[in-house]
C-alpha cells in the first residue's frame, strides 16, 4: 500500500488529486499540508489522514510519495526537497518556473533512485492515446500541419477566486502560455514522436483584470507558429479568454488524410482518409474545468499512473525527462515574445 502526502489544498487537490488518490485501491493518503493550516485540516477530515504542521514534517513522516500542487514557483524547490527526503513526486504543471531548475529537478529524481512524474495528463486521453498508435502504424502517413488549441474563461472559473495567484507574476511567473499551452506543446512531441525545433510566439493580456480594473501581469491568450524536426508546421492557440464552451481540439493535416481530435460532441476521434473514407471513433471526452469543478467526473488517469509506476517500481509514463522538451519549448516561446523574432528550440 503506498502511502501519499499532498502539499498544497487548493483547487487541484479538491478536484483531481485527493478523490483520485482515495478512489485507488493501492493507495492511501496519509495527509495533507497547505501554509494555511484550515485547509489541510478540512482535506484531512475528509479523506483521513494528518494534518501536518510543515512540509518537513512531512517529509520526515513513512510516506512513500508526495503530490505537490503548490504555485508554480515552488515546484522545484518543493520536489527537490521530497527528492532528496527519499519520496517520489508527482509535481503539477507546469514543471517549474526556469529551465535550470527544470534540469536540477530530473537530475535529484536520478541521483536519489525515485521517480518524479509531470500532471501532463492529455498524454492519457484515450483519443490522443488512439491517435498516436494510428500515427505510429504509418496509415496516414507523415504530419504535414497541425493546429491545436486549449481555452476556457480562465482561471477564476476553475479556482472560484476573482484574484487568484494564477494572475500574480511573482508567485505564478507565467500565464496561459505555460498554464495551457505546456499542455499542447507536450501532447504534439507525444502524438507526432518530433521535437519543435523552432518558435515564432504571441502573447498578449487583452482582458484578464485585478480587482482595482488594471490588466494582470500575466498573458491571457497566446499563438505559437510551432516547426517540427520533420519539417511539418502548425499552430497552438491557448486561451483565458473564452467565454463560451471549452475548446481542446486538435486537428493533424497528414499525408493521407486528416485526424480531427475533441472536436465533436460525440466522436472524441475521427479520421478522414484522402480516398474519402470516414472513420469516427466514439472513446471518451475530456472532462472540462466546468465539469470537475461542479463534481464532474474527476479521473484524468494521472494518479493511477502515479501510483502504478511507485508500486510497481517502474518509470512513469510521463517522467521529468520526457516532460523537459515541452517546458522547453515554452521558455522558447517566451524569448520570442520578448525578442519579437523567432527563436530556435535547444
């Protein structure tokens, strides 16, 4: 049975982490930390376990792991703290704030023998997962363009809070770009098996206020005109800003036909072959931010995953190395930002 700590009791937790954890037969929860104490206590009472008075408690405590759901900018120095505590970690998105804490954090992952795991969960969707084995089998031939795109009406919606530390530059260093967009950069070097060499970003605050009526410091729409190694180009849209039904579509223009995904109410997966062929595919669909925060359905497969790769002693499906790419390419997209020109991917 292995036993799991939670630093942080905010929105994530609630909604993904502690019901994913007490829904899993391999795991129990041994107890939770927030810097305000009420919260870990209320999770506790929940869910069972300890209310501890500070992360190293914690992390003198005989769990096995920990799930760290703080503000961004504490994700490294949080896991590398519980890395080198002999736990495994499952940090969220994104992976922390600086490319070289990025790198320190998959190096203490390998010095201390345990494994760190990365909250990117498209990887697991069942149509993404679909796809990439229909990619891989050559039937549709290379990727030629794609686009994909993430947005709902920001982060108030999810967290229920007006002014949440997602809008504060300090604590969350990034806006939508690395909130939703580290989630589709991934999912293109996943789906495709090709590294995004070079980027020509956009970012802008257009509507996202604090309370006194100035714009936040953060982006709350952003465009990356994204090329692969294979040559193939396209596009990824990530937004704060929309005020309608969620969009988590992704579109791959191939050789011999096209791979429309969550794009349509029914078919989460449906391919269109160039002889005119039409195959949909009825597997699942993502659950939104307005479904998991109204007590939707609340898997996303990354605890299971998580928790298997820790029992069963193997590396999780989606390491701190093969999540570096993807933060990668969002640091690169901020220097094209800042550069106004495009900017390669190292």
């Amino acid at each position: 049975m292995m036993k799991v700590g939670i630093i942080g009791c905010g929105k994530i937790t609630e909604v993904r982490h502690a019901p994913e954890y007490n829904e899993n037969p391999l795991c129990q929860i041994a107890g939770f930390y927030d810097v305000f104490a009420e919260k870990a206590e209320a999770m506790a009472q929940q869910y069972g376990g300890k209310a501890f008075s500070s992360v190293e408690e914690m992390l003198a405590s005989d769990i096995d792991a920990v799930s760290v759901c703080v503000a961004n900018r504490y994700h490294a120095e949080i896991s590398i703290q519980a890395l080198r505590a002999g736990k495994h970690v499952l940090c969220e998105k994104p992976m922390a704030t600086t490319e070289a804490d990025c790198e320190a954090m998959v190096e203490e992952a390998r010095k201390a023998g345990k494994y760190l795991m990365i909250g990117l969960n498209q990887r697991l969707a069942k149509a993404h997962a679909k796809a990439k084995e229909i990619l891989d089998s050559g039937e549709m031939g290379e990727v030629l363009t794609f686009e994909t795109h993430f947005s709902h009406p920001g982060p108030e919606g999810w967290t229920g809070m007006a002014n949440s530390w997602f809008f504060d530059k300090k604590t969350a260093q990034f806006g939508v770009m690395a909130d939703l967009g580290v989630h589709k950069t991934d999912l293109l070097y996943y789906l495709t098996g090709k590294k995004i060499v070079s980027t020509s970003a956009a970012l802008a605050t257009v509507d996202k206020r604090y309370p006194d009526g100035r714009l936040v410091d953060v982006d709350d729409n952003a465009i990356a005109l994204y090329t692969l190694e294979s040559g193939a180009v396209g596009t990824m849209h990530v937004s704060w800003t929309n005020y309608g039904a969620e969009d988590n579509s992704t579109k791959l223009y191939c050789k011999n036909g096209v791979l429309r995904l969550y794009d349509d109410p029914r078919y989460s997966l449906i391919v269109e072959k160039r002889d005119g062929t039409v195959v949909p595919y009825e597997l699942d669909q993502l659950t939104s931010n307005k479904e998991q925060t109204s007590g939707g359905r609340t898997s996303t497969g990354i605890i299971d995953a998580f928790v298997d790769a820790v029992v069963n002693d193997h590396q999780p499906i989606i390491s701190g190395e093969s999540a570096l790419h993807a933060m990668k390419v969002i640091f690169a997209n901020q220097r094209s930002f800042e550069s106004g020109r495009a900017e390669r991917v190292e």
